[in-house]
C-alpha cells in the first residue's frame, strides 16, 4: 500500500490496520515471536478517560498506547492477565504524518507500532528513545 492510493481521501481505519499488519509481519521473526500474542487496534481517537489517565489534554498528543502487562512485569505463578493490546490512533498518527512530511505513512506506523511493542517487552520511553537514536 503506497500513499498515492490514497490520493484525495485520508486513509482509513482498515487502511492503517493493514500498514500496521504488514509492518509487524516485516519485523525478524525472532522480534515477532517474542512479541508473543498482541492484539492490535486501530481507532480514531484515544478514550476520553485514557488521556485523562495520562494527563494529556489534546487527542492529538497521543499516537499510540500499550495495554497490558509487559512481558518482563509477568510471572509464571501469577493470575491470568487480560491480553496485550497495542492501539494506533488513526487521527493523531495522520495529523503527524501531514506535518512531518518527511516520513511516509508506513514508516510513521511502524515507528508508532514498534515504539508501542517497546512498552509489551517492559521498556520504558527513554530505553525506547535511546534505541531508536543508537539505531540512526
């Protein structure tokens, strides 16, 4: 999927879950199957309460989210957990990518999902931050 398929319409719900499915699928496979189940969502906006939870006022400062219990928080004698869940906001994610403009949509999802994986593995944002510059 190439941005000129979109030409004179913001690409949709569906369009960034299959940017989003064929960026995990071109991840290693030793990176995938680490990532073990994850459940990936696509919606607008983040929940009204989610931004109140993290004290962000605009629905536009937030491109992503991880929900669940990170990998290295989880114990083998410990209660089932809900599953792991990775959302992108479609809004935000499209907002970014038309002020960027020198990344492309697939690129600006894989950073956003990649970034979000980071959280599952129990990273914290300056780890995941200091990655991404160590990989530049």
């Amino acid at each position: 999927m190439s941005e000129d398929l979109f030409a004179g319409r913001a690409p949709s719900l569906d369009d960034l879950a299959e940017l989003a499915e064929r960026a995990f699928a071109a991840l290693p496979e030793g990176f995938r199957r680490m990532a073990g189940e994850v459940v990936f969502r696509v919606d607008d906006f983040p929940p009204d309460e989610v931004l109140e939870d993290l004290g962000i006022e605009d629905p536009f400062g937030l491109t992503g989210l991880y929900s669940g219990v990170s990998l290295a928080d989880r114990s083998a004698f410990g209660a089932a957990t809900e599953p792991s869940r990775v959302f992108l906001y479609r809004r935000p994610i499209l907002d970014e990518w038309a002020e960027n403009g020198e990344v492309t949509l697939e690129e600006l999802v894989a950073h956003v999902l990649i970034h979000e994986i980071g959280h599952h593995f129990g990273l914290s944002d300056p780890q995941i931050d200091a990655i991404e510059a160590a990989a530049e």
